[in-house]
C-alpha cells in the first residue's frame, strides 16, 4: 500500500510550534503503532501517546524500544504509552501542545464524542498551549463514493477498496479486501478491514472548538499554511487555548 506521509504531519506540527512556541510537553491522541510519536521523542520531546487500542500500543512499545535510544528515553520519562479513550483522556498534569493525526478524529461518528474530545483538550492543555488536528473534508467523503471502487495491485500485496455512503450523516464505511502473498509459493493471505468514518461541518468545528474555550482557531488545507476551500482534501485545525 502507498505510504503514510508521516513527515508531512511531523513538518505542519513544527511549523505550527514555531508560529505558536515550541512546546516541552506532547499529548498524541490516537498514536497508534507510534509512526509520529517516536520521531517527536527522537527530537527531543516528551510525549504522551494515547489510543484506545492495546494491540496498537504493545506495537508502539516494541518499535521504541527496537530504537537506538528507546529504553533510556523511556527510563528518563521522555515518552509514555496510556491506553485511554481520546474522547476522556486525562493526565495529572497540563501539558504545552496536543496533536491528533492521520484523521483520527473522523472515526468519531456522533458530535458529542466530537465536543466531548474538544472540551477534554481544552482541560489537558496549558494556557496557550496548541491543538493541532486534521479531519476530512465533507466533500473529500462524497468523493471516496464517487471515486470507488479503488485497486492497489504489487507483487506482494494488493488491495479492493470500496466504500458505502450515508449522505445524510456524511458518513462513509469502507471495505478492505487485503492480500498478502506468503513467503513461499504463488498463495495469498487474505484479510477483510472494514472503517466507518465521519466527516463535520468546519464551520461547526470552529464554532464547538470557540465553545470549548479554545480563543485561536483557525483551518489549513491539505499540510499547507492556507485557508481551507471546498476543494480541500484534509482540513487542518490549528487552535490556541
């Protein structure tokens, strides 16, 4: 499958700290197998990684520790792993910036979970600390529908993707049929993958993000420092406490 662009996320969060003040402190909601949290400790960070997922963060854990630094950035406290739900996540104490990558937060499929994660970020940052975040753009969802279904096809793996719409809801699920073939012989391992996923208003967002206390909102397009059109693919939310 095509590769995640984790820089480009790593590279908007820099340039946003470097506008807003570079932060000591990192919380990572929905880190996952730690693609984006690892790379912030190795430069130098303390972050929290936080996913609802055991499996996801025992990987986590075994990809830092497999790092030239990892057991004694662990030891000195520099990264943490909490199984936790992003929608009430809490630490004892504030920390500087917040980031939520990889359109975690379009697999909240009902606004209160929505509101409940913006709310909770807002309590879990210091003043003037930094949420940064990125969701998919409503349109980006009508066109998966439209687009489908799509194929990946490599030597060694391949992929059928197709995807079911609620216009409605804005919501759309998607349906992997992944195949990966074995070591030895012409055989193929196959897997299913089902994701449903949820795209908001960002006109909505800005207003819960103003009701949930944040004073500088403000929405980016695809990576880029520029105001987001309806032609936008991933929205960029960049809000100050």
């Amino acid at each position: 499958m095509e590769d995640m662009p984790y820089p480009d996320w790593l590279r908007f969060a820099r340039q946003a700290w470097e506008k807003h003040g570079m932060p000591k402190s990192v919380v990572e909601l929905g880190c996952g197998t730690g693609s984006i949290t690892i790379p912030l400790v190795n430069s130098g960070f303390e972050v929290t990684g936080i996913d609802l997922s055991a499996d996801m963060l025992s990987v986590a854990r075994n990809k830092m520790e497999a790092t030239p630094q990892g057991n004694r950035l662990f030891r000195e406290g520099s990264i943490r792993w909490l199984q936790q739900d992003m929608r009430e996540w809490v630490l004892h104490e504030p920390v500087d910036a917040v980031i939520s990558f990889c359109d975690c937060m379009s697999y909240l499929l009902e606004e209160k979970d929505i509101i409940s994660t913006l709310v909770r970020t807002y309590e879990g940052l210091k003043p003037g600390g930094i949420f940064l975040f990125d969701v998919h753009h409503p349109n980006t969802i009508i066109r998966y529908d439209e687009e489908q279904p799509f194929v990946w096809d490599e030597k060694s793996v391949s992929y059928i993707w197709t995807c079911d719409l609620d216009a409605a809801r804005c919501e759309i699920e998607h349906h992997l049929s992944i195949f990966v073939k074995e070591e030895q012989g012409n055989l193929y391992q196959r897997f299913e993958e089902v994701h449903v996923q949820r795209a908001y208003d960002p006109e909505w967002m800005k207003v819960e993000l103003i009701k949930a206390g944040f004073r500088d909102v403000k929405c980016y397009a695809d990576f880029e420092w520029v105001e987001a059109e309806d032609d936008a693919q991933r929205l960029f939310y960049v809000a100050v406490k």
